[in-house]
C-alpha cells in the first residue's frame, strides 16, 4: 500500500482517503464535498494536460483542480 495525493493517481484507480490536508476555507469546501477520511474514491479521468480531475465519491462525480487535488491524501493498492 502506498500513500499519495489524489494528483498522482492514474485514472481507473482507487483508493481511500486518509488525510485531507487543507486548511481554513478550501478544507471546509472539500469536506462539504464528501472528501474525508475513510472515504473511497475512484478516478474517472483526466482532461489532456492531466488538469483537472474527474473522480467519482459516493455516487458522485467531482471534478478537483490539481492544486485541491494535493491536498488530499490516499491509500492506493500498488
């Protein structure tokens, strides 16, 4: 098992979050989205420069830009 930021993961991997590393007004946005600890995500896809990315988070769709995407850390099976 590996621990990455969602940024670094490929598309049609999953993971769990462990750790959402924003603070202030940025951290209550992506809590507010369903992105906390424990919670399992997969990555749908990328757009052609990798920026940004769709990810699929109980039931939903989210698109994050990558500089919100580092802020999130995940366990990946590599």
């Amino acid at each position: 098992m590996a621990i990455i930021s969602i940024r670094h993961m490929a598309s049609g991997e999953k993971g769990k979050i462990v750790k959402v590393r924003a603070q202030g007004e940025m951290n209550r946005r992506l809590r507010d989205m369903g992105l906390v600890s424990g919670t399992e995500i997969f990555i749908q896809g990328r757009a052609p420069l990798n920026d940004p990315v769709n990810i699929k988070v109980r039931g939903n769709n989210l698109t994050l830009r990558n500089n919100e995407a580092d802020f999130i850390e995940v366990e990946v099976e590599r």
